[in-house]
C-alpha cells in the first residue's frame, strides 16, 4: 500500500512538471508572438478574457469611532454607510464587502488599527469622525494611494494637503461665506462680533470667511464691534458677554463647540443680553436643537447637512432608514444621510474609474507614459486594474474628482477637479423656541476670495 502511494505520487510530480513546461514554452513564445506585450495581454488572447481568476469582492473601509468619546457619532455615520450598502451591496458584479475599523475615539488606537486597515488593501475608506482622528489617517491613505472619504469633519487641513482625502461635508470656510450672506441679507443686521476658542485653531479659516465677506457686503471693516478669543475650558464669558452687550452688537459669530455654545449662550440669558447667535454645522445635532427649543428667548442660526428640499435620494433614505429601523425610530441625523451619500459617492466613482478604464487606448497610454520606473508603474497599474475588473485607487480617486451635479440624500453634491465637495448651504434658524423655515446660500455664493486671507482688525481678550 504504501509502495502504490510513492509510485502515485512521483507519477504526479512527474505530471506537474510537464505542465509547468508548456506553460514556460507558451510564455516565452508569447513574447516573441505578441512583440513586447504584457503576459496579461498574452493570456487574454490565449486563454480568454476571463481566465483569471479573481477574488468577486471589493473591500470598503469603516475607519470610525465605534467605542469610545465619539461612538454615538461614529456609529451614526457607519449606520449611514450601512444602510446604504444593505441597499447597494454590490458594484461592477462584485460584492462590496465592510471592513471595520474601530478607532477607539482616541489617535493612540486609530494609528493601530489604520497599520491592521490598510494591510487588507481597501478600494476606499470612510471615516472617521473629529478632524484630529481623520488628520491621523491622512498619512497611511496617501502611502496606499487609496481614496478616503470623511464624512462630517471639516477642518480644512483635511484636503489643503491631501490629494486623497474628500470631504461629504461643506468645509468652515464655505459655512464662514454662507452664514456672512445670511446674516447680511437674510437677517438684516448691521453690527458684528466674532468669538472663537483660543485654543482652536481650526476654526480660524471660519471666522476669517465670515468677517471678510461681512466687510464686503457692508463696504467697512467697522460693522465688527469685537473680535473676540475666549477660554472654553474655563467656561466663564459673561465679561465678553457684557463688552458685546455694551457695544450693542446685533449678530455674534461663535465659533465654538456646541456644549460651550449652550454655556455661553446661557449666561448671555442670564445677563439679558439677546443677538442673533450664529455657528458652525457643528451645531446640528438634536441635544443642541433641543436646548435651543427649551429657551425661547434665545435666537440661533447654523448650517445642517440636510438640504432644504427633499431629494428622490433623500426619500429613497428614509424609506430605507424606517424599513430597516421601524416606524417608530428617531428621526435620522443629518451625519447618517451624509455617510449615506458618501457611498453612493463611491459607488459612482468606482464605475466611472471603470468605464473611463475600458475606453482608454491602452497602446496610446504605454507610450506617453514613458519608460522610467515611474512610467512603467503606472501601465502595470491600469493593466493590473484591467486584467481583475477592479479600479485601482488614482482611477477612483480621478473619477469621484469630476462627478458634478450629482443629487444625493443631502442635495446636490459636485467635487468639479477638486477633493472638497461643493454644494448649497442650508441655515436653520431658531426664533422664539421655533424652528424656522430653512434659509439657502445657492453654491456660487460660498466661495470668496482664498482661504489665505490677512485677519481684519486686531483680537481681544486673548
């Protein structure tokens, strides 16, 4: 018996190696065939096009906070990508598959779990939220060429260096132009105060926007009546509160995270002191639109997520949302239905990066791209994405740059060459305990001059 066995398995060797044989006979003889080509080339006419075979999924990153500070928000916007996969689970016949990766809502963690992330060689990656986590995953994206997509962190260092970091969210100095022409031309007011943490530099691009769009539609730099840094973590404002007061300023800027707004905010209440109170997108969340319903002689605006009119998308995603959830759940936040679209984003780019993939001359592209090692990188690149039907990174990345007019759940979203989304503002405003109709910046009216711009007048307080 085990005599039979060695003699079937040298039989087999023997086999083997007469395959491998042939197989070296044809490579060799396809080089001379097909004149220089690619083994990729030469299967494809040999074998077919389908000879290869190739793992059916995509892998999708989930970078996000999922424990930790941050999970109530982290776990909105993975329940946003989530919904949206259990709708669309697959992209070019291939199944879409989720990888998670839970940050912990601290950097120490998030640098672990990006080094485990990105070993799996995702297509695209989402998260994560907070500026300063996103900021750590720039590096290893950028290492990877893989395209990443944040969907509601908006520190404008995000994309300032990053070729392949997009944003779902409208950046703060978009939100800093919008809410200057709301304040001006919606609300009529004539006298200005900014107020930004002194230990918040994210927020400088904000403000910055705000006041200089303000000095243009009012034509002087002296509607600012104060320009204020304060110390959040201290916690007491009511001597800025009362210089504001004093200089009888009918709109203040603050530029200041929502659970220091609402101290703020409180003790300007206790001093009977009542402007019109304006604020990042930071403040869209429902514990703030509660606080701001619980005390109705306060008056705030800020910018949501959420458009102003509802999409086909936007219905297709509450109908969704109350499906999977059940009639009686929460409304949906405006960050679920920004992640919701960020993977349609993705969705989109991946079979534009494949049609753009099929429509190239290939021959053309192998002779422009030169024959330094850089050059010939690339060609293995578009040939490796060909031959496995899967865009590399740089195509999807190209493709999500020039979609345009594309409507999504929360408007209508373009990137026009860019890696930051462009889309109208929508402002809710608050007024006696009442939510307000929303008011629209359209998106041609978002963009003023660079984001480099000198600051106008000289802070206090500091």
């Amino acid at each position: 018996m085990k005599k039979d066995k060695v003699v079937k398995r040298t039989k087999l060797s023997k086999t083997a190696i007469a395959v491998m044989v042939v197989v070296c006979v044809l490579i060799i003889a396809a080089s001379f065939i097909f004149g220089g080509k690619t083994f990729s080339d030469f299967k494809n006419a040999y074998f077919g096009v389908n000879a290869e075979v190739v793992d059916p999924t995509i892998k999708v990153g989930v970078y996000e906070c999922l424990s930790g500070e941050y999970k109530q928000y982290g776990k909105d916007e993975a329940a946003g990508i989530e919904l949206a996969h259990d709708l669309y689970p697959e992209v070019l016949g291939k199944n879409i598959e989720l990888i998670y990766a839970d940050n912990r809502s601290n950097i120490y963690d998030a640098k672990t779990v990006l080094q485990e992330l990105m070993s799996q060689n995702p297509s695209f990656v989402f998260g994560s939220y907070s500026d300063t986590l996103t900021l750590v995953a720039s590096d290893y994206v950028v290492a990877a060429n893989t395209p990443a997509m944040t969907i509601t962190s908006i520190n404008p260092l995000i994309t300032a260096n990053n070729d392949f970091y997009f944003t779902a969210s409208f950046s703060m100095a978009k939100q800093g132009v919008a809410l200057a022409e709301y304040a001006v031309n919606g609300l009529n007011r004539t006298t200005f105060a900014t107020v930004k943490s002194m230990r918040d530099d994210s927020s400088r691009a904000f403000v910055r926007r705000f006041r200089k769009r303000i000095t243009e539609l009012m034509g002087s730099e002296d509607v600012f009546k104060a320009n204020l840094s304060v110390d959040t973590e201290a916690g007491d404002y009511k001597s800025y509160i009362e210089q504001l007061k004093s200089g009888n300023v009918e709109a203040v800027l603050l530029a200041i995270p929502p659970a220091a707004a609402e101290v703020f905010m409180s003790q300007a209440k206790e001093l009977e002191y009542f402007p019109q109170f304006i604020g990042s997108r930071e403040w869209d969340t429902k514990d703030f639109e509660k606080f701001l319903m619980s005390n109705p002689e306060l008056s705030a605006s800020y910018p949501s997520v959420q458009a102003a009119d509802a999409t086909d998308t936007y219905k297709t995603f509450i109908d969704a949302y109350y499906n999977k959830y059940g009639e009686n759940a929460a409304e949906p936040s405006g960050a679920m239905a920004a992640a919701f679209d960020a993977y349609l984003i993705m969705i989109r780019g991946i079979e534009d990066a494949y049609d753009n993939l099929q429509n190239m001359d290939m021959e053309e592209f192998r002779e422009n791209a030169g024959t330094d090692a850089k050059g010939r990188a690339l060609v293995q690149t578009y040939e490796t994405a060909l031959s496995t039907g899967i865009p590399a990174g740089i195509h999807i990345r190209d493709a999500i740059k020039e979609i345009s007019g594309f409507e999504g759940a929360t408007g209508v979203l373009s990137y026009d060459g860019s890696t930051e989304v462009n889309k109208d503002v929508t402002i809710l405003h608050f007024f006696k305990g009442t939510k307000m109709d929303p008011y629209v910046v359209e998106d041609d009216k978002t963009v003023s001059g660079e984001d480099d711009i000198p600051d106008i007048g000289a802070d206090s307080g500091e």
